[in-house]
C-alpha cells in the first residue's frame, strides 16, 4: 500500500508492502527509501507536529514514539498521511518522491500549509447564544408562510445587542430589496436605504448581528442542512462584517408529530476556517446545476478524514448556535418594507391614528416606521437622534412631533 509522508520539504509516498507494521520497520522504509537516518525521525498523526520550532516542542509528540507498536493500531492504512519532523539535511530523490514541479527545493511554511489545508469541524461557536424579539421573529415567519408559502426564499439583517458574555439579542429584521426563487436568494443591497437602517440602529444603541433567510418546501426534502449556495452566501456576509459573534439563521417547515407541518428555526455560525478560507479565495464561486448540493468546491485540493479532495461537506463549516426568545422594547405592528405593499404616508397616519391612545413615543417605537421616516430626516441627526428618543422612551420634541403628524397628513 501507499502511504504519503510530510515533511518541511513537502508531501512524498512510501511504498509498503505489508499493513501490519511495526513503527520501527516504518522508520526503517523512511530511511531506505526517502533518506532521513533513524535516530533524525520524529513522527506523528498530528500536523500540528510540522509547526513545531524546538526539540522540545518536538518532543512532545509521541503518538509514534513507541517502535513495538502496529501502524494499524493507529489507524493507518492505504492513502493515509503521516508527518515527519527530522534533524539535519538531504538530498531529495527526485520527482519520483517530490511534490510536483518542486525537484528537491526546499518549500516554505505558506507552501506546507498550502499543501496540507486541513477541514476539521469547529466545537464550539464564537457566541453564547442568540434570542429572537418574538413579534419580530413572528412577523418574519409568517410572511413567508402565510404570502409566501415557503415557496420562494426570503432574508433579511438581524439587528440588536451583544452582550459581554456572547449573547446576542435580536430585535428588529431589515429585509432588504431582494428577489428570491426556490433555490436562490438574491440580496439587492441598497447603500442608501441600508445607511438609514444603521442610523436607526445606532440610536437604538444596537448592531446588525447576522443573516436570517427561509428553506423552501423544495428544499426542507433534500439531504442537507445548507446548500453549496447558502454556505458562500452566509460566509461571504459573515466575512464583511467582522463581528466575531455573527449569526446565520434558517427558517424553515418541518413535519410534525401529527404529520402537519412546523415553522423551525436553526441558528449556526460559519467556522473560523470556513471564513478564511473564503477570504483567502479557496471557494469555487461558480456552482453548476448538477452539483450534489451537500457539497461545497475548493479550488485547490483540501485534506478531509485524511484524504485529498476538492469536495466539502458543507455540514464541516457550520457550528451550531442555541436559540432563545425574549420579548424586545419594539413593536412590530408597522409594514414591513420592501414586501409586496406599498408603504406611503396614508399607512403611516392608518398608524398613528389607531395608536393614538398612546404616548407618542410608543406610536413610533417599530423600526419599520422609522426606516419610512428615516427617508425624509437628515440620516446623520434627525434619524439617530429620534431613534435615541425611542430608546430612552423619552419624550419626542415637540418639533419632530409636529413634523412627523404633517407628513401623515399629508397621506
């Protein structure tokens, strides 16, 4: 059987005739055949073994130190790959045993760790947990099932707080112009309207927090948990916004006990190494029709269980996230933009006149009414500071009050 070795001078293969082994007649073919002497050889399973700078760093790899043992018993077969630290210097043997195109040189560290990209699940996410403001997450849900049928795909920006132990609090969704299918969502991101929602939420003293989209019927019948597509676009959005503890959720139907169906939602984090690898350009962008869906594809080749690939699961890169519910200090009762009904000032004074019983920073404490005001405001001070009105439930100036009951009047 072929087994490869790594080393600093990149990957080489061993040829060996019998599985069973000992280490010490392992390091008996690495000396015959790649010409590293016995008494130089550290191996190891762990790649970590390679980064090592010191003899005692390197000492403290000693998975394979024992030379009675059977490198069947470590779960080495056909294909595998061991790493190989060693002491002193030697003559390759040639493209025979070389990486391709190298012919004995020496290769750096960017180039090992080019050759050995290895894709290994993450455990644990970089946040607590994130909590849903339930009129919002309602509101969410329901246009997609009750309009929308889980027909088509649907997203929008999560927005809230982060506290300092990781948990995040959602409390308002902007669902940004779009146009979705039963595989594909679309985003249409518009600078101008997507500045007044960072206005807004600046003077609520909140962030935008992640990704939130729908699964079509379709979708929920096929074998993943997110497809190729779903995984660029939640890691490309998840790189642009650099916040640590961004979250990616999932809506979707799933049957139920009684054979009915349940709107779910699934919060995840796309891995440290998904985003790097998607920053450092690894992702194959261009996804064909007849690609298995449950795969992701790199560019160049990855280590996997082992093996070589260009093939992902994508379920490597997601990192599972608890989900809770809070109620928020927003209401959800205004329209919600960029959805089929059009929203004009008659809506807002429909609005105001059926809040009318209460203060009137109650009236205009939903995010979705003040984005609409937000288009009429100066976005660097009227709408953050009307916005800090609403956080503090403070009394609005009268001047804002005024302008805001003109400009329903005029509907």
């Amino acid at each position: 059987m072929l087994i490869r070795i790594r080393s600093r001078d990149g990957i080489e293969r061993l040829q060996i005739d019998n599985p069973n082994i000992t280490i010490a007649h392992l390091k008996t073919l690495i000396e015959s055949q790649l010409r590293v002497p016995i008494q130089n050889q550290t191996l190891s399973t762990n790649q970590s073994l390679l980064l090592a700078k010191s003899p005692s760093q390197i000492a403290q790899f000693t998975d394979m130190s024992n030379p009675q043992t059977l490198i069947s018993n470590l779960g080495i077969t056909h294909g595998s790959i061991i790493f190989l630290a060693y002491d002193g210097e030697r003559t390759i043997a040639g493209p025979k045993f070389a990486p391709a195109g190298s012919f004995g040189r020496k290769m750096t560290m960017d180039d090992l760790i080019a050759k050995q990209m290895r894709i290994t699940r993450q455990e644990n996410p970089n946040c607590d947990s994130v909590s849903f403001d339930r009129d919002a997450a309602n509101g969410f849900q329901h246009y997609v099932n009750e309009s929308l049928a889980f027909a088509v795909k649907r997203g929008g920006f999560m927005y809230g707080t982060v506290s300092d132990e990781g948990k995040l609090e959602v409390d308002f969704i902007y669902e940004q112009p779009q146009q979705g299918t039963e595989e594909n969502l679309a985003l249409f991101r518009d600078s101008d309207e997507e500045r007044i929602v960072e206005a807004i939420a600046l003077g609520l003293g909140m962030r935008k927090l992640g990704f939130i989209f729908t699964q079509t019927v379709g979708q929920t019948k096929k074998d993943y948990t997110l497809s190729n597509r779903e995984v660029l676009q939640a890691v490309e959005l998840q790189a642009e916004s650099e916040l640590k503890e961004w979250v990616t959720v999932v809506v979707k139907l799933e049957v139920n006990e009684d054979s009915g169906a349940d709107v779910h939602f699934e919060a995840f984090q796309m891995s440290d190494l998904c985003v790097k690898l998607f920053k450092e350009g690894w992702f194959e962008s261009e996804i064909a029709e007849d690609a298995d869906p449950k795969l992701s594809k790199m560019k160049k080749d990855v280590v996997v269980g082992g093996k070589d690939t260009r093939e992902v699961d994508n379920d490597f890169f997601l990192v599972v996230v608890k989900i809770f519910d809070h109620q928020g200090p927003l209401s959800s009762t205004f329209p919600v933009e960029n959805r089929n009904t059009v929203i004009t000032m008659r809506t807002l004074k429909t609005h105001l006149d059926r809040t009318k019983s209460l203060p009137f920073v109650k009236r205009i404490s939903d995010f979705h009414l003040l984005l609409l005001l937000g288009r009429f405001l100066d976005v660097n001070s009227d709408v953050p500071a009307l916005a800090g009105c609403v956080r503090a439930q403070a009394t609005v100036p009268e001047g804002y009050q005024l302008l805001i009951e003109s400009m329903a009047a005029s509907g």
